[in-house]
C-alpha cells in the first residue's frame, strides 16, 4: 500500500522516506519482543527496552506539537521542562506491555497525519526545539527520524547502525562531526570511512595539524561516535579516543 501524500518540500521528501521506514522498523521490533523481552535492559543505561518505547512514543508526541504549532501558529513546546518530560516516561513505562505497544504504535501514527495534514506553506513555519534553537518545521521530519533509528538500535534486539541505509548514515556522520566541530577545543581527528570514498573531519581549522586518524565502515564510525559502541571494527594508531558528547 502506498504512503499518503504530502506536501513536504522536496528536499526533505526523503528525510520523510527515512522517518518512515524508522518508525515501521521500531514498532515492527517493539511488537516482535515478548512481554519479559519488553521488560528486560536496553543498551542505555539504567532504561528498559519499555523506557526507550516509553521515550520514543513521548518523543512523538512533542514533534506532533511543534507540527501542531506550524499548521495554527499556536506556540507549543515539545516538553514543558526535562522534569516533566521524565515523569511522562517513567508513567509510561507501568503501562502493560500490550498498552505500551499500542502506544508507540499509536503516537506514530499521529505523527504521519500531522505530516500529511500540513500545508506546503507550513513548513517553512519557525518553531522551537526543546533546547531552544528555531528551526523551520521541515526540520522536525529529520528529528524524528533520527530518533526512531537510534533508539531502534538502543532497543538492543539485533539491530545495528550497520543495518541503516546508507545514504542515512552519512547524514547523520555529517550532522554529527559538524556539532563537535563547533563546540569548544574539539578534538582535531581525521574519519575515513573504507567502505566507500568519504572521509569526514572533527575540528581543525585551516593550519591546524589532524591529531588521530581513525577508519573503518561509516555505520562503525557513526555507531562509535553516536555512543552505540565502543569502537568495535574502527582502526587507528595508538589508543582509541572517547569521543565528546554531541547532543
């Protein structure tokens, strides 16, 4: 069955494609694990599988608020304070694993029918983030399909970065070196992905000297620096680095 059209820009139409293969992998991977499975750690620490779902079908709802607030032009904030946005999880998590399910399930849905019901002219419209920066409502299909991708991994029930497309991978590789790039006294490392002809840079501006070389798959590069793993796969002269927070 196709997908319901939409009036997205068309440089964002495959951010879209991404979104939704993302949200129908999570629920597929959500819906394929046994009550005590739902119940049982995720990779992140101290959160359940049920949490990261308890935290993507939250995540949902506060991207259908800021569409919400594109589509009327009635500001609304994705959570009101990291409090709140916390107590909403934890409530979330003591629902049964059939309620749970149904949830995550349910809020994506939302989530697809605020993107189709949003007009062409709305997508240019300005809303917040939850750390403050305005973006334009295109940008909420990217963060919602970076999210549902990450978090399907953090579900730790056999999916990896490697798993991703491709093309997705290195957007993401781009958004992230780019962020610690800006932050202050970065680390100045040289990325070069040996599963194709891309090498990405962190830090060191023009004169500066590359500090540590780093190679190995992009989905090995992306998934180290992202915290999905250690740096299993990734080669480098001396020690591996830990690499900065970037979000």
């Amino acid at each position: 069955m196709s997908e319901p059209v939409t009036s997205v820009p068309a440089e964002s139409e495959q951010v879209l494609n991404w979104l939704r293969e993302g949200e129908s992998r999570f629920i597929a991977t959500v819906d394929g694990l046994t009550d005590d499975e739902l119940r049982a750690d995720s990779a992140l620490p101290e959160w359940s599988r049920a949490h990261v779902a308890a935290h993507v079908a939250r995540n949902a709802e506060a991207i259908s608020r800021l569409l919400s607030w594109a589509r009327t032009g009635e500001e609304k904030s994705m959570y009101p304070d990291v409090e709140s946005r916390n107590r909403d999880i934890e409530t979330s998590v003591r629902q049964s694993p059939d309620a749970l399910r149904g949830d995550v399930r349910a809020t994506s849905a939302q989530v697809d029918a605020d993107v189709v019901a949003l007009p062409a002219a709305a997508w240019t419209a300005r809303v917040r983030t939850f750390h403050g920066r305005e973006v334009p409502a295109s940008a909420t299909l990217w963060m919602r399909a970076r999210e549902v991708w990450l978090h399907l991994v953090d579900l730790d029930a056999g999916v990896s970065v490697e798993s991703w497309p491709g093309e997705l991978v290195d957007t993401l590789l781009d958004e992230v070196t780019a962020t610690m790039s800006a932050a202050d006294n970065p680390p100045r490392w040289l990325l070069e992905a040996t599963d194709r002809e891309r090498t990405w840079q962190i830090g060191g501006a023009a004169g500066q000297t590359i500090e540590q070389e780093i190679s190995g798959k992009a989905a090995d590069l992306l998934a180290w620096l992202t915290g999905r793993s250690a740096g299993a796969g990734l080669a480098t002269e001396g020690v591996l680095p830990t690499p900065p927070h970037w979000m």
